[in-house]
C-alpha cells in the first residue's frame, strides 16, 4: 500500500503560551463535509510517534 501524503500543511499554533505543532494532511478536502479526524498526544515528539497511521486512515 502507497502511503502518499498529498497537499500537507504543516506548523505552529501558540495556545496558552505553549507552541503546538501540527499537521494537516490531504489539506484539499478542508473545505469538504468529510468528518475531521484529529488525533492528540500529550509527549514530545507526537507527530513522530503517530508514524503512518494518520496518512493511512486519511487515503
């Protein structure tokens, strides 16, 4: 299975003096009434911890 991550964006929100980084992937269907996945964890490093599965369950 091709795990392609099409139109991602990517960056920083400040929330409560804290920077969060996210990303968003398939960026095209923002503007969609597909339902939002949002997937949360509270470590250091998160995006890499999540690896593929998010790009997975957007295709």
């Amino acid at each position: 299975m091709d795990n392609i991550i099409k139109n991602k964006i990517s960056g920083y929100v400040k929330i409560e003096a804290k920077n969060i980084y996210y990303e968003i992937i398939n960026s095209e269907q923002l503007n969609s009434t597909d339902k939002l996945l949002i997937f949360l964890h509270e470590g250091l490093g998160s995006v890499a911890q999540w690896k593929d599965f998010p790009v997975l369950i957007s295709n």
